[in-house]
C-alpha cells in the first residue's frame, strides 16, 4: 500500500527536477534564438470581428501601437 504513494511521488519529483534543470540549470536562452521576423513591420490584415461580423479589424487600426499576431 506505501508503494501506491510512493511512486507517484518519485515521478512528481522527477518531473519536476527537469523542468527545474529546464527552467533554471540548462544551457537555454531564449535570447539566443534567431528569428527572421523580429524588427519587421507586421503584415497588413483585414478581418471580421469575432464580436460582430459586420466590424472589421483591420492592421491600420494597431498603428503606433505593440501588437501580436498569432498565426
């Protein structure tokens, strides 16, 4: 019965040591990575709103402004 409890905790610890190496002991820097689209004007788009199809958005409405364009 002890091993019921036993292994679930042995896995948690697990996991959590990678994610800690992942997070604070590994070799990553997520400054390092290369992207071609960084400093790049973002494309232009024009969509109906989700809250209401006859809106549009458009790109000329995010000027001057940060956006983030999930594609």
């Amino acid at each position: 019965m002890k091993i019921r409890f036993v292994v679930p905790a042995v896995a948690v610890a697990v996991l959590f040591g990678f994610f800690w190496y992942a997070l604070k002991g590994g070799d990553y820097d997520p400054q390092l990575i290369d992207s071609p689209l960084i400093g790049k004007a973002a494309p232009g788009f024009a969509t109906p709103s989700l809250g209401d199809p006859k809106v549009e958005v458009a790109m000329k409405q995010f000027l001057g402004g940060r956006l983030i364009v999930n594609k």
